[in-house]
C-alpha cells in the first residue's frame, strides 16, 4: 500500500514544487510591479505638492510686486509734493542756494542734493550722506546722469539703486524755467521697510516647511530672491531645462543633484508685467520619499516571503493594504501642505490706522459706504463712519477683537452684516490700527427668519387643531339635542314660534362646525411638493451662508460632500440643514471644528448627511428629550430648532438620530429615502 503512494506523492510534491515556483514567480512579479507603481504614484504625489505651491508662490509675488509698486508710486508723489512746497517760488524765502538745499535736505532727510543746469551740470552740492558711502553714491549718481533725459517735459524722474546693501532714490525734478533739483533719498519704502511684507521673506519661511529644500526666483541677470539654504545656483542661459521653462507657460519638473542630494525640482514662468520676468524653481526633498519606497519595498518582499508560506490570497490584501497605506499617505500629506496656505477674505474690508485715517477699503466697502475711488489718503474714519457702526474706536481703546451684527442700507435696501474688527499690532507689539471685515449674512438671517416663521405656522396649527378637535366634541352633541328637540318635542302653543328658534339653533351649529373645518384644514399636514435636487451645490450653499459666523468664531467647517441627486421638498430640507449647523455652532460657541459629510447608500437606497461638532457633548436625558418641543438648554433658545428638523426629516420619510457623550464629540446622522 505504501509502495503504491509514493507515485503519487512524488507527484503531490513536484506538482507543490511547481505550484510554489508558480506562485513565487508571479509574487515575484507582482512585487515588483507594486513596488514601482508606488514609487510613482508617491513621486507624482510630490510633484503635484511642488505645482501647488509653485502657483501660490507665483500669486504671492505678483501681489508682492503689484503692491510695492502702488506704494512707490504713492510714496514718490508724496515726496515730490513735500520737495515742492519747499521751493522757492512756492512762497518760500532762502538766503541762497545753498540754504535752500540745506533746508530741503534736513525737512525730507536727503542723502546728498544738487542743483543742475539744462547741461546737467551741478551749479551747486550738498553732500550729507557717510563718508563710506561716497565713492559707490558717486559711482552711481554717474550712471543715473548718463541715462537721464532733461529734454522732455516731466515732473519727476527717478532710479532705485542699492549702495551697501541700502536702497537710495536718485530723482531730478524741474526747480525753475533754467535748473533742475537733483536729490538722492534713502528709500525704505514697501517691501524693503518691512522685512515681513517682502517676498525673500515669504520665500525664507516656506522654505522651512518639512520637505523643501530651496525656493529661488530667478532671472537671466542672475538670483534675485533665494532662501538661506542657496549659495549658488545655475544660470538658466547655461541650462537648456531652464531655457525652455522660459518658453511655456506650465511647470516643468525634473530630478537634480542639489547638495550632494537629489531633489525634486519644479520650475515655472513668472512674469510680472514688465519689470520681471523669470522663474520660480522649488526643490522638493526626496529623502522622505527614498525612505518611504526603501521602507515599501522592505516589506512588500518580507510579505512575499510570508505569502509564500501562507496563501496566495493574503498577500493581495497585504499589498492591497500597503497600496491604500501609501495613497493615503501621500493623500495626507498633499492636504498639509494645502492647509497651510490660506484663502482671500470676501466681503467688506475697511482698515484705519491708529489715528482712524482710512488706510484700506476694498471696492464693496466703497459700493456700500460711498468711499472715493483711488488709494486711500488721508481719509478720515469719523467723516464716513460718523456713528462708528464698525466699533474701531472701541477696538482701538480696548485693545481686543469684537465680533458683532450690524444692517446697513444701500439703495434702500436692508443688509445685514456680521462684523469682525480686529486691532493690528506691529512687530513691537504697538497699536498701529484696526482690521474690519464685514460678510454680508442676508440671506442666512432671512433664511432663518422663514425657518423661525415655520416654526411658528407649526404651532399654531398644532394648538389650532387641539382646540378645534376640543370644540367639535360639544358641538357634535348641542347638535344631537336640537335633532331631538326638533322630533320629539311638540308645544301646546307657539309652535312656530318655537320652530324658528329649533332653526336658528341648527344653522349656527352648523356654521359652528364649518368654522372648526376649516381650522382642521389649516392645522392638517400638507404634502408639499417635492423635487430631484442636486446634492452638493444645495448644502455648499447652505454651509457658505453660516462660514462666516464660524470664522469668527475661530470654527473650522469642513465638509466631504458626495455628488448626486436625491427627491427632495427643498424648503423644508434646508431649513432642517440650516437648524443642525447653527446648533453646532452655538453648542461650540468658540475654538472647535465641524465635520459635514454626505454620502449615498446605494445599497440601502438612502443619502445619509452626518454633521459632527466639538461641542461639550450631551447627558443621556439630553439626548432623551433632544427633539421634544420647547426643550432646551440654552439661555434665551425655544426648543423648538431640532424639533423642526425632526418634522422636516419625518416630511421626507426618513429619520434621525444623535451619537453623544458627555465631553463630546456630538454627531447628528439624518437618512432619507431615496425614491424613484
């Protein structure tokens, strides 16, 4: 019997021998595929962070830029106006020109100041600038000569150049028919009078974000603005990479050796209409990303070893575990460096400074408030805002934030406002001014308006309806009684008489009953008409009307909403949403997140909405009692928000229920039908 086994077991084992070669084989493969496909996929998770951030950059340099050249310009206007009123045709009395230019260097702090012919030659100089500073001012006032045209008709004519690491304004104006005022100016203007407001600042702090090892804009004249981590770099004529990112519009991305490392390098355009024109380059760190697909590779070959071992099929759910791993990586990691860049603020933007001189107002402050058009200048707070609906003189003497509600008129018209004014402190925490951003909430306050009138219709056909049910029952019987009197009773005289009064009785019976109809019909449900609504732009809408509130409250919303369409009475079902998200605000009051999530069961035929907040959380008897009418535990509420929500879900034939503890998290789960 056993001799006629081994055959078979010989079989057995070079059959098992195949299978495991097979199978190692197709392991071996499959590791090797997984390996490289996850390589990729992390590496394009990189360089799509690196995009990202590219177009920010490009953004914020262009806003940089725009903006530091509304300042020069302002900032040359002004001091050409104060040069002018120290000339002296201007009124002004001089012993000489030599007093004059003294007086004009000591009012507006020049360097160095001179008096030109139409030849440019200097009649006169008055040189006040450090001794150490002589020979490169001179070097300079040179080129600025030589380039100088005094053959056209002009107001002002200037160059910014640098000396020492310093930046001086070099100008000439007209000072009669005969001469001309030639002037150089420390210039500490924009960008160079605030470190925090420049772009080698904006570059130096990005730079320190985990995984980037450089960021650098750059010409063909060479680096203008790089982070600290740059010595040298290569000159875009000398690379023919850098040649062609100059020639298309999209970034560009390449792998390169950066310090004795390789790094991923995104490349892309910039140009600033005119005054610059170049490219950003941000260096990618792939450190993380080398140890990362080490670290992948490590354990896909340990899992072929152990599924060599096992099955076939527990190594496809490792690797397809280790696949979801490495996505979801790459997925968090896309949304941190995301989050970290911040959104424009909509709606009205008005700042003074500490003397409540308007110094900012952006053009919907200037629809709504009558604001002239142009940069702000001088403009006086208390001459536009005479009653101060914005609270700036509040925030200024307290020195803290205030968030308020206001309504303004435009146009005749109501606008509601939730405002937030802000005191902004300079780098030596001093006062300088007040920030005031106001978002227009209408249409959430009339939303909640008509919620609030809902309620209200709601019970007072409940009550009517109690009251009515209760008069019916008497009536239902004084009418029994005047059928009686009518057939059973008969009088010995007046008859008649007696006959009108039976008929009086009966008809007001009857209008009595008709009238307690028509409040059943009043109270009664009726079946509103419902319709086949898009999902995500409902609630978008819906959550953007209570975004602001949230801000202010220093609230996070956040919301993961799935496409779809659904059979919805959309009055009733935004009203429910709008009640659910203003109670979680309310129930956080300050400092917490809220989570919106919607998703559709298709197997269970059903949307399902979830709205989580970090509120304090809820009792068991809270929770017990949450959707009962007039239940509540806030100071001045109705209890009558979830309880409306409740009916609105119950309308649509689904159902809702709270997931709580004390301490919180809260989260409201709402499931609706999904019909047709």
């Amino acid at each position: 019997m056993a001799q006629r086994l081994k055959p078979f077991s010989l079989f057995n084992t070079r059959l098992l021998l195949a299978i495991l070669i097979s199978l190692a084989i197709i392991l071996a493969a499959f590791g090797y595929i997984t390996t490289k496909v996850g390589q990729k996929a992390t590496l394009v998770g990189l360089t799509q962070q690196g995009r990202a951030l590219n177009r920010v950059l490009i953004a914020s340099a262009a806003n940089t830029i725009e903006s530091d050249r509304q300042m020069t310009d302002i900032a040359v206007d002004r001091l050409l106006a104060e040069a002018t009123t120290l000339f002296p045709n201007g009124g002004r009395r001089y012993r000489n020109d030599n007093d004059f230019l003294e007086t004009l260097s000591a009012q507006l702090g020049l360097a160095r100041a001179a008096i030109w012919s139409k030849d440019k030659r200097t009649q006169i100089a008055l040189g006040l600038e450090q001794r150490a500073l002589s020979d490169e001012l001179d070097s300079l006032q040179n080129i600025f000569v030589e380039k100088t045209k005094l053959d056209q008709p002009f107001d002002i004519i200037y160059e910014i150049y640098i000396a020492q690491n310093k930046r001086f304004l070099f100008g000439v104006m007209p000072l009669d028919d005969k001469r001309f005022l030639f002037m150089v100016y420390p210039w500490e203007i924009g960008q160079y009078s605030n470190y925090r407001l420049s772009l080698s600042y904006l570059l130096n702090q990005l730079s320190r974000e985990a995984g980037i090892e450089y960021i650098l804009l750059q010409n063909l004249d060479g680096i203008v603005f790089a982070s600290k981590q740059i010595s040298q770099m290569t000159r875009i004529q000398d690379d023919p990479f850098l040649n062609s990112a100059l020639s298309v519009d999209s970034a560009l991305t390449r792998i390169v050796a950066f310090q004795d490392r390789e790094v991923v390098e995104i490349v892309q355009k910039f140009d600033s209409g005119g005054e610059f024109k170049g490219l950003f380059r941000i260096g990618l760190s792939m450190y993380g990303y080398r140890e990362l697909t080490a670290n992948f590779k490590k354990q896909v070959w340990l899992m072929v070893a152990f599924l060599l071992i096992v099955t076939f099929a527990a190594f496809a759910m490792v690797g397809s575990y280790q696949n979801l791993k490495i996505a979801r990586e790459s997925l968090n990691r896309a949304q941190a460096i995301s989050q970290s860049l911040h959104d424009s603020i909509a709606g009205v933007v008005i700042s003074v400074d500490e003397h409540l001189k308007i110094t900012t107002a952006n053009s919907l402050a200037r629809k709504y408030f009558g604001l002239p058009e142009g940069t702000p200048s001088g403009w006086d707070y208390n001459r536009y805002f005479a009653d101060d609906i914005f609270k700036a003189k509040m925030v200024l003497n307290e020195r803290r934030p205030l968030t308020f509600e206001t309504t303004i008129y435009y146009q005749g018209l109501p606008i509601q406002l939730l405002v937030s004014a802000n005191p902004i402190f300079d780098d030596k925490a001093k006062l300088s001014g007040v920030m005031i951003v106001a978002q227009d909430i209408s249409a959430r306050v009339e939303s909640e308006k008509q919620s609030a009138h809902s309620r209200r219709l709601t019970e007072l056909g409940s009550l009517a309806a109690g009251l009515a049910h209760d008069i019916r029952n008497p009536l239902n019987a004084i009418g029994m009684v005047i059928q009686r009197l009518r057939g059973e009773i008969k009088v010995e005289s007046g008859q008649t008489e007696f006959n009108e009064f039976i008929d009086t009785l009966d008809s007001e019976q009857k209008k009595l009953n008709l009238l307690v109809e028509k409040i059943l019909q009043v109270a009664r449900s009726v079946n509103p008409h419902a319709e086949l609504l898009e999902i995500k732009p409902l609630l978008e809408k819906i959550i953007e009307l209570y975004k602001y509130e949230a801000t202010a409250r220093k609230i996070e919303i956040v919301s993961d909403i799935e496409p779809g369409k659904a059979l919805l009475i959309k009055d009733s079902f935004q009203g429910m949403i709008s009640n659910l998200i203003k109670n979680a605000i309310e129930a956080i009051n300050q400092d917490g997140r809220i989570e919106i999530k919607s998703t559709f069961d298709n197997k269970a035929k059903r949307l399902v909405i979830s709205i989580k907040d970090t509120g304090p959380g809820l009792s068991d008897d809270q929770k017990k009692n949450l959707f009962r009418p007039f239940y509540t535990t806030k100071p001045g509420g109705t209890g009558l928000g979830l309880a409306t929500a409740h009916k609105a879900v119950v309308d649509h034939g689904g159902e809702i229920k709270v997931e709580s503890k004390v301490g919180g998290p809260t989260t409201f789960i709402v499931t609706i039908p999904l019909k047709g």
